[in-house]
C-alpha cells in the first residue's frame, strides 16, 4: 500500500476503528480478565491501530489486523504486569484465549444472523423474558412478580432459554459455515 492514504482512505479507517471498539474491547477483556488497564490497552491498541494505518489494505480484513494489534498490546501489557508480579497467566493459555475470542468475534455477523433466526422462534414468553432482560436491562424479580413466578422459577427458565439460543446459535452458525 502507498505510505499516503489519501483522505477517504483515513475516514475509512477512523470508521472501523470506531465501529470495532466493542469488538476490541471484548477480544482485550477475554485475553486479561478482571483487568484494571483494560481503557488504557484499548487506548494503546487504537494508538497503534492509527500509527500503522499506512500498512492495512483496505478491503481486507480490519477485524483481524487489529485483533493482532490488540493481542500484541496485551501481550505487552503482561509483561509489564509480570515484571511487577501482578498477572500469572502462561502463554499458551493467553494464544488460547486470543485464538477462541479472534474466532468468535470474526464470525461475529453470522453470529448476529443466528440470533436474530433462533430469537424470532422462540415462544412468546421466552422472547418476553429475554426482552424484560436483555432489551429493557429490568430485575428478573420484576418479571417473576409480573407472571406470577417464583424469582428462582425465573432464573431456571432464563438459564434454559440461554441454553437453547446458545445451542441454536451453534447449530445455525455450524449448518451455515459448512453450505
């Protein structure tokens, strides 16, 4: 690639960066849980993102490249935790971690597709539980009240009803992968 992008090509690229944060932030998030610095390795890994934009060939595969990125950062971001004794993790269980989460999150509208699929058939309590939840964020206890469950009734049938998205996601996702 040129080392100049021109104009469009910068406002593409602030454009991924933007919409990929979530999926950064996820993908630093599964590689150092519970971690305080997780603001300050995104920041690092957008950083880095935007000194290196001159190397992504647009059209290629954003999500990757700057999963990469991120990996590095946290990989760095552990070795300055280790020096300070602050993180145990052995590099094979981080690879792990990174290959699992750079899956899932480069499948991640097909994933999004499934959802959608295996939510439309759910029966209508469960999707109004899932909605309760999910879309409004209100306490189960509400929900329980409301239908005249037990809070731990409740819990039992969003425990179900998230195995079985889980399940149907999978089963979409692998049946789609494999046409």
């Amino acid at each position: 690639m040129a080392e100049r992008l021109t104009k469009e090509e910068e406002e593409e690229i602030m454009a991924l960066i933007a919409q990929q944060q979530g999926v950064l932030r996820m993908i630093i998030r599964s590689m150092a849980p519970r971690c305080p610095d997780l603001d300050d390795i995104l920041q690092e890994t957008n950083l880095v993102i935007w000194r290196k934009r001159h190397t992504f060939e647009i059209g290629s595969n954003f999500n990757a490249w700057a999963s990469t990125i991120a990996r590095f950062q946290v990989m760095a971001w552990r070795e300055r935790s280790q020096r300070n004794r602050l993180l145990a993790f052995d590099d094979e269980l981080l690879e792990r971690l990174v290959n699992s989460t750079t899956d899932r999150w480069n499948n991640l509208e097909a994933r999004k597709e499934a959802l959608s699929s295996c939510l439309a058939q759910l029966p209508r309590q469960h999707r109004a539980l899932i909605d309760h939840r999910y879309v409004h964020n209100e306490p189960l206890i509400d929900f329980a009240k409301k239908h005249g469950r037990t809070y731990a009734a409740v819990c039992k049938l969003l425990e179900r009803v998230r195995r079985g998205l889980r399940e149907c996601i999978n089963q979409r996702f692998t049946t789609e992968t494999q046409l």
